[in-house]
C-alpha cells in the first residue's frame, strides 16, 4: 500500500509541472508583442476558412469580442465605421468571435452590413491558447510582416483622430 501510495506521488510531483505549465497567465499576452502573431484558420460566418497567414503584407487588426458583451457590440460597430475610413483603407479588420454559440454572433451580425469578416471560435482554442485572451473585447495589431505590434485592451474609441493617427503610423 505504501509503494502505491509512493508511486502515485511520484508520478503527480513529476506531471504536475507540466499540467500546470499549460495553464496560461494574463500577462501571457504581453509575450506576443514584437513576435510573430500565431497562425489559425477559421471558418467565417459563411462557413468559409479563413487563414491568417494568407493576409501576410497587410496591416490586420485582429478583434476578438463576444456577443454577450455589450462593449463588443458597440465596438463592433465602431469598426465598421473605422473600415470606411480612406486613410486605413490597407488596414484589414478580423472579428473573432470568442463564444462557444456562434448562432448568438450571427443574430447580432445579421441586423449589421458587415463589410468585414468575423471568424467563429467556438473551441476558444485561437482565443484563448494561441493569443492567451483573458478579457473581452481585444484587439491585436499585426504589422505587414506578420508581427504583432500592439495590444489594445478593452474597448477602444477606433474613429477618434488620434486614434486613427496611431493606427496610420503603424500601417506606413
């Protein structure tokens, strides 16, 4: 009984490291700054794939938001107003949708003309794993090398100037 007991020990002290290792910290998001942005295909809302490293030599603001959240929905709109402006006309704008329903995305997007695509995350497995989102809504930018250059937290006033004159710096 002993040398179960001594086993089973054993083995939990040895994997507990690495159970443990793939939990991740808020500030695991910080890491991603100046590296490349992890690649995904996901389906957008027409069942299309979508792969990130297709779009590599654009400017991509990647916005991850969920339906449950009323600062995502107003961002959401937000970002569709910013899509119009001629300035970021290069700025290629992604929703992701970070909710396990993804009928609940498309009966918001549905009353919206989306004039960009929104990618369905159902797994989180993107959202949560591959960019360590821990609130919603966030937004990453990604340069045209595929890097990631900035992460804006929350809810974000994407048609005020200064707003528009960052984002134009980071485009050119």
């Amino acid at each position: 009984m002993r040398v179960r007991i001594a086993v089973l020990l054993a083995v939990f002290l040895l994997l507990a490291p690495a159970v443990f290792a793939q939990q991740l910290s808020p500030f695991a998001i910080e890491s991603l700054i100046g590296n490349p942005a992890p690649d995904f295909t996901l389906n957008d809302q027409n069942g299309q794939p979508v792969t990130l490293s297709a779009l590599r030599g654009k400017p991509i603001l990647l916005n991850f938001w969920a339906p449950w959240s009323p600062n995502s929905k107003d961002e959401v709109r937000t970002l569709l107003a910013l899509r119009r402006e001629p300035a970021l006309k290069e700025l290629v704008i992604i929703g992701i949708t970070a909710d396990r329903n993804p009928d609940a995305a498309s009966a918001f997007l549905g009353a919206l003309q989306m004039n960009y695509p929104v990618l369905s995350d159902p797994g989180l497995v993107v959202t949560t794993r591959k960019y360590a989102v821990f609130m919603i809504p966030l937004t990453i930018l990604i340069d045209r090398n595929g890097l990631v250059k900035k992460i804006y937290y929350g809810q974000q006033e994407w048609l005020r100037p200064s707003m528009q004159k960052q984002l134009a710096g980071h485009i050119n």
